[in-house]
C-alpha cells in the first residue's frame, strides 16, 4: 500500500515520501567564547513544518540556526509523581540580548 501511495504522487503521505536525510554544518561566530563553534546550521530538503505551499514551489526546503551555547538559561521540572501530567518548563529564549546576535550573524553568512 505505501508503494502504491509514493506511486501515486501521494508522497508526503507515505512513510517513503521523506528524503530522510539533512544537511548541517557547525559555525563559529565572531562572538563566540571560545574555540568551538557555537552555531548549528541544518537544511532539510523538505519543509518540515509541512505547511500548505502552492504548486509552483514545490522545491521547498528549510533551515534551522540553533545558538549552542545561550546565556538564557530555563528549566524543566516534574509537576507531580503522575507521569501523565504534563512537566512545568520555562524556556526564556533570547532573554539575554547577547543570544541573539551570534544567530544575526550566521543569518547574514547563509543568505
């Protein structure tokens, strides 16, 4: 049944609709703190958000930058010993000013 779906043209249905595969690379800004890099680069040859794009691009990829070492610091924590509750998070992203600028410049490198 998948290989008839894929056949089809029903290929974001089928579990061989995926490339399966991305691209990444890891740079190091000119903020950086030390000698590794801090910024994570990925493609993915797919938009992996799958929204509805018209007929016309249908070579959409998309990319990610990920800042590998913030200076916003969150947590995660049990909100109850039950396992279906839900963990209490807080996630303060880009709370430091200083987070955002590695990610600026990496922008500014891939266009």
């Amino acid at each position: 049944e998948e290989g008839a779906m894929y056949a089809a043209g029903h290929r974001s249905n089928s579990s061989l609709g995926s490339p399966g595969m991305s691209v990444g690379a890891f740079l190091r800004s000119p903020y950086a703190k030390g000698p590794e890099p801090d910024l994570q680069l990925t493609v993915h040859p797919w938009d992996k958000f799958s929204r509805p794009w018209s007929k016309r691009l249908v070579g959409v990829a998309s990319m990610e930058i990920a800042n590998n070492h913030p200076a916003s610091r969150g947590w995660v924590e049990l909100r109850s010993s039950r396992f279906t509750d839900p963990p209490l998070f807080a996630g303060p992203y880009l709370r430091d000013a200083n987070d955002s600028r590695p990610l600026q410049w990496a922008m500014r490198q891939v266009r």
